[in-house]
C-alpha cells in the first residue's frame, strides 16, 4: 500500500454481493467482458480509498493504457467517480496515485467556442450516459458530444461524434513537461512526443502518431501556461502545449493513435501493425476477444450476479500490470528502449510494479495462469540489474528505488524458479541479490544502508529519528530465505550457506515480554514505551499488531515464540477481536489506511494494506483452518464489490484483486518461495482454471452457499485430501479438488502434523543452519 510512507518518500525522493446460495444452479457466463465493471475502485480521494483506480481502457498488460480524466493535469487522482466533469482521455501508464504517471497526452473533444483551459473545457456529464468496460468506452457529454475508444497493445482508436450547427474542435494536450507536435494538414496527421512524469529519465521520449479520419477546417497551436491559442501554427514545443484541430460541424471522427518509447518511425509501425486499415468495430472486435479468452482462464459457476462482476472485475484488475514496455520491429522480434542506460536492446521488458505490494498475491497467480509471460519478465528483471545495478524495487522507467522497504524482487525470482519456471541464470539473480543485500547506493535508494548492522546485529537498529526498523528486519529476514530457497533449489552451496545464517533475524525483534514484533535498539534494549496501537516508528503503515505476523517462511517457528499453538490462535482471535483503536504515532496525523482499517470493523486487521493480508491464513499453521474459513469468507463478503465502493483500501497493481481471485477460488500464497497454496474457504460452486498447455484443474465445492463456509471433507483426483495445502505441480498437472461444505466447523479434519503447511523451522531445512554455522 503507499499511502503516507511513500507520499513522503516520493516527495524525497523528488523534493460484495450475496454468495453462491442465491444461483447454484447458475452457468457459465460466456461474455466474461459483460461482468466486468471497470470504474471499481474510483470513488477514491487521497484521505480515504476504495481502490485508488481509475477506468482502463487497454487490453492485459498493454504498454499504453487510456481513460477518461476528471482531475487536473499531474493530479494522481485521475478519474474520481464522484466528479462531474471530464477534461480529457488521455494515455496513461499510471500504476498507483501515489506514484502519478508519466509520458501522458489527452484528447479533449469541444463543441462551440474554442477554450484550451483545462478547468473551462471540463465537460460536464452523468455516469447513466458512461459505459465502461476494458474494451471500450463510452461517454455523452451533457452538450451532446459522444466519444468512445477501444484500445490495442500499443495504440487506441477514438471515435468523437460532435453536434450539428456548432463548431467541433479537438484539442491534444502535451500535459505538465515538455512536449513537441507537428500538423500535417495534408496527409490528416499530427506526429511529436512528450516528455512527462516524476521518475523519468532526461532523455526520455513517449512518441506518438495521430491519423484522422476527416480533414480539418483549422489548426493551430496553444500554451497552457499563458492560455493564449496562435492559429496556423504548425508545431509547437515547450513546457504544457498542445495543439487545435478544428471539423465539419456534425462530423463524426475517428482518430488512430499509436505511441512507442523507441522512436516516431516505431510509433508509425506500431500504428500499422496494430490499427492499419481496421476499422473501429474490428478493433473493438479483437479487444473484446482478447479480454474474455484472458478472463476466461478461469471460469465459474454458482456465483450470483454480483459476485460473478467482483470476480471478473478483479480478474480484470490482476491483468494490467507490470505494462509491456517493448515494441516489435519490422520481423516481428520483440525489442525496448531501456530508461535505465538509454540503449535499444532486443527482447521483452516490462515495468509499472511495486513488489513490496505484489509479490504476495499477484505473482503466484502470475505463476499459475501465464508461466510463459512470467519467464520473460523474470528475464526483464535482471535486465533491469545490468542497465542500472540494482535489482528492481518500485519497476518504473527508470527504477525509484527506495518507495518501498524489503528487496523483493528476490521473492518474486525465487517463486519463479521454485514453480519451474527456470528462463534465468539463477547463479547471476543471486549475485544480484547479495549485491542488493550487503551495500547500499549513497542516497539509500538502493540496497539496503543499515546492511552492517542487519548481518552483525542479526537486526536493524531501532531510531525514533527514522522509520520501519523492525518492519525491514522482517522483510529482509523473508527475503534472504528467498535467496536461501534460490540458492538450495539450483545448487548453489555458496549462496545457500550465506543467506542461511538470517533465516531466524525475526526472532531478534520479538519481545516475549508482550508476545509483540517490536522496535529494539542498538544496545539490545526494546522501546520501553511501546504500543502495538501505535502506527509508524519501527513500522511501515501500520502498527505492531500489523507486523507481528510477517514471518512468511517460519509460522511454526513464530507459534513457538507466542508459546504454542493455543496461545497464537488466541492471539489471532484477539487481532480481529480487539478495539480498532488508532494511535497515529509517528505519522503525527490519520492516513487513510488507519481510516481504512476503522470501517473494516475487523479489530485491527487492516485488509485495506498489504502487510497483514496473510494473516486470516495463519489459523491452518496451528491446527485450526476452520477459523481461516470463517474470516476470509467474511473478508470477502463484506470488504469487496463491483462498485466504485468496491475495495477496502489501495488496489495496488493488481495485489488488492489478486488476493481475491485467489481466496475465491479457495487458495492462497502464503508464502512465495515455497510451492504450496495454503487452503482457505472457494466462494463458487465450480471453478474451472484452463491452464497453458491445455490442462485444466477443476475446483468443486458442494454444497456451497454463505451459510456453508466450511470444509467437511476433501477429494483430490478421487482420493481422500485432507492437507491444508496444495502443490504448484499438483494443480498445473491438472486434475480435480472437491470440497464437502457445511455451516458448522469440521474440528477433527486437517489437524494433524501432516496436513500442516510448510513451515522453515518443521523441515530438515535446520541442517543447513548447522553447516552454515
């Protein structure tokens, strides 16, 4: 989640519907587009968010998105459903409000006079003439103009139909940087690029092409600054320009765009390629078709309405980012311009990702749905460490670095390779990673700076002055057992010894004394005025009662310090059951993740932040699943929708969704770096998940409805299952898992050692902490 934590660090660094009972007999819907609703998540402001998303108009993971634009040119709040008024449709690559966007033009239809402001232009409109799907989007202003757009990979096709006996202009506006455009009246196109965004590099070019379908009466040029417009003017560079079009009266227009990071010829093939001679229904066409065989990767039944357009609408949501950030040339091979050493190179790339967010849900359900892009994009991740030097952290055109603590790309690679996807040099993503692990850059943008003190102290040294101590601990503490599984899972003896020594770091910040993750300082000694209410100091957007859970890889050996199986349920319990009291702490002021967390009325577990999401999972470590059936259940019914209303806090690049895709098909990654699935309660009668290479794996629950959450009893394949788990290779093997469900907790079934999920401390995995040491 980002929030206050990397709100601050940017300005561093830059100065539920009803449950199945209600439609068991329901069918597969064949039309999945229809039940995406893609305005979920909009009705967001930056103090309380319900998704932080806006409307996109792309197909999955495009390099260009597109979408209506309510806010102000820069503002991160794009699209808000509460507004009345569009300003323009622009093309966007934004992948979190915190982190705003970059390399952004807009259209802007206008009937009447000739007005360039981006507050006087804003049109007024009502969401009842506003269709928005994936596919195509559609809107009718309030003074009759209509605008509609479907998307391809790298470009788009608008269609702006004007009223009759009135002047209709169409305004492309170069945004807040630097921008350069160019008329040819002649041949109908307008050609240039723009220079936009905070993480960008100085040399950074989106170029773009424009072909209109209708001459144009007029032309001209405009400075956004000034509000002054100069007709004639064939081109136009600067600082928030833009040009003028003007046409026929009543006229309808179509207009091709097509935009590449390389150049403006690949801007112009991008164009031909995709667009060419089709026309705007076939475009539509293929766009529909390409979104429902993706969402159809997974098909449902015994869904009501509601929940089918949730499922759907998040399925839509997992399928955006990371962005494509690769052309094709003339023979079709893949190539990009990388921001990070301003050098073409050939192959695929990828970036618009924070893996402090995703790498807990969205990669695994990468990893099962799509290993033939995931081989590429691990590929693209140390491409990433060769232009630059540092593993990716917060993916963008040129790496951020620093928004966001842990370094997991690390997770995101050995989740990877554990699940069999093995298109990367192991050796070299793990020389990559102790680079990452023992230095830092300077400014701490890279790396990890308190590295002396973490491999000495076992433990990052608390100070009031500065934030997440005891959060990075955590965090490092997981992903050097990524590095660890890594190094094990390919044979590298070195790098296995080497990072086997941390596995057990998170015991150093655990006080016995309150049974809490705390805040220790450099002598040893805990903060003597700790509060598990309290937000911020040693921890990152959250509170220690967040935090005191983050120990992915060894739940059994964190049930042993809480002293024991009885004792950490309790303590469960008492997360969802205690008072959601809120003490801002060092955060000096209510963000809305603490507001977040309020409206839940789940204690203080927060589902509207990243770090705890795994926790409702945690009841099937310590023998007792059934309570992990009952509260992701609730979580699902209560904290999601297809609505603009519809998450309980930052959406996050797919992570917020991936979750729920996830948990409604009964599964979830408690830990990536490890193969297995962890079992929670499936919201749906049937779940069909069609697999790369023709496999498909059936989920069944039986006798399912929203009184009957919990696991009676368990096939897989015919045979008896009674594990709280299931293997990456058991599902992509295909095959079929059928649940028993009932109203009343079946106590006696999945309790016993066996049926226990991974845990580091319950495996022969000590032997390499004695040779190690």
């Amino acid at each position: 989640m980002l929030g206050w934590f990397k709100k601050k660090t940017i300005l561093m660094l830059t100065a539920l519907g009803s449950l199945a009972a209600a439609a068991q007999n329901a069918s597969p819907v064949k039309d999945l587009v229809s039940y995406v609703n893609t305005l979920q998540g909009t009705a967001s402001t930056p103090g309380y968010s319900y998704g932080n998303t806006y409307p996109a108009i792309a197909l999955p993971f495009g390099e260009h998105f597109w979408s209506p634009q309510t806010g102000k040119n820069g503002n991160g709040w794009k699209y808000c459903y509460q507004d009345s008024a569009i300003r323009g449709f622009g093309q966007t690559h934004q992948c979190s409000p915190w982190m705003n966007d970059y390399g952004v033009y807009s259209l802007m239809p206008l009937t009447g006079n000739l007005v360039v402001n981006e507050d006087k232009r804003a049109s007024p409109f009502d969401h009842r003439n506003e269709k928005a799907g994936p596919d195509y989007y559609q809107v009718r202003f309030d003074n009759g103009i209509q605008t509609q757009i479907t998307p391809s990979e790298r470009g788009a096709i608008f269609r702006f139909q004007f009223p009759k006996n009135a002047p209709a202009y169409l305004l492309l506006d170069g945004y807040t940087g630097y921008s350069q455009f160019q008329i040819d009246a002649q041949h109908k196109t307008v050609t240039g690029y723009v220079h936009n965004g905070i993480f960008i590099p100085g040399n950074f070019k989106n170029h773009l092409i424009l072909r209109f379908s209708q001459p144009l009466l007029s032309y001209g040029s405009w400075d956004g600054q000034a509000n002054t417009v100069s007709a004639d003017s064939t081109q136009v560079s600067g600082n928030k320009k833009g040009i003028y079009l003007q046409f026929k009266p009543g006229t309808t227009v179509e207009v091709k765009v097509a935009s590449s990071y390389i150049s403006l010829a690949q801007a112009k093939r991008n164009l031909l390629q995709e667009l060419g001679t089709k026309s705007f229904d076939q475009v539509h066409s293929r766009a529909h078709q390409t979104w429902n065989k993706k969402l159809g990767q997974i098909q449902v039944e015994g869904l009501s309405k509601s929940d089918q357009q949730t499922f759907y609408s998040c399925l839509y949501r997992s399928s955006l980012f990371p962005c494509k950030f690769y052309d094709r040339d003339s023979t079709g091979k893949p190539y990009y311009y990388s921001p990070n050493d301003a050098k073409i190179h050939n192959g695929y790339f990828y970036t618009d990702d924070g893996y402090w967010d995703t790498f807990r849900a969205k990669f695994p359900l990468y990893n099962l749905l799509q290993p033939r892009m995931q081989a590429r994009y691990m590929k693209a991740i140390l491409a990433v460490q060769k232009e630059c030097g540092w593993l990716p952290s917060w993916s963008f055109p040129a790496e951020t670095g620093g928004v966001m603590i842990g370094n997991h790309a690390i997770s995101v690679l050995a989740d990877a390779w554990i699940k069999g996807i093995h298109s990367f040099d192991p050796d070299s993503a793990l020389a990559a990673y102790f680079h990452e692990a023992t230095g830092s850059r300077p400014d701490g943008r890279f790396g990890r700076k308190e590295w002396g003190d973490y491999f000495v102290l076992g433990y990052v040294p608390y100070k009031k002055s500065e934030v997440g101590s005891t959060a990075k601990t955590l965090e490092y503490c997981y992903d050097d057992f990524c590095a660890y599984q890594l190094a094990k899972a390919s044979g590298n003896q070195f790098y296995e010894d080497i990072f086997a020594r941390q596995l057990y770091n998170y015991k150093n910040v655990f006080n016995p004394a309150s049974g809490f993750m705390e805040g220790k300082d450099s002598t040893g000694k805990f903060d003597p005025q700790f509060n598990p209410y309290q937000w911020g100091g040693p921890f990152v957007e959250g509170n220690s009662w967040h935090y005191s859970w983050s120990v992915f890889h060894d739940v059994q050996g964190l049930i042993d310090l809480m002293g024991g199986p009885q004792k950490f349920v309790s303590k469960l319990d008492a997360l969802f059951n205690s008072p959601d009291s809120i003490d801002v702490g060092s955060y000096r002021d209510t963000i809305h993740e603490m507001r977040e967390m309020v409206t839940a009325r789940m204690g203080q577990y927060a589902q509207g932040n990243e770090p705890i999401e795994h926790t409702a999972y945690l009841y099937t470590y310590a023998g007792q699943p059934w309570k992990t059936q009952y509260h992701v259940r609730r979580i699902m019914q209560t904290l999601y929708n297809a609505s603009p209303k519809g998450y309980p806090g930052d959406e996050d690049q797919g992570q917020m969704s991936a979750w729920y895709v996830l948990s409604a098909l009964g599964l979830y990654s408690v830990c990536p770096g490890t193969s297995q699935y962890i079992i929670g309660s499936p919201l749906f009668t049937k779940a069909v998940l069609h697999l790369e290479g023709g496999k498909t794996f059936v989920i069944k629950a039986l006798n399912n409805s929203d009184q009957n959450i919990y696991i009676q009893s368990a096939t897989l394949n015919g045979q008896p299952f009674t594990a709280n788990w299931i293997d990456y290779k058991t599902i992509i093997k295909g095959g079929e898992l059928i649940f028993q469900m009932g109203d009343h907790p079946a106590k006696n079934r999945a309790v016993k050692t066996s049926d226990l999920p991974y845990s580091f401390s319950s495996t022969k995995s000590k032997q390499a902490l004695t040779r190690a040491k």
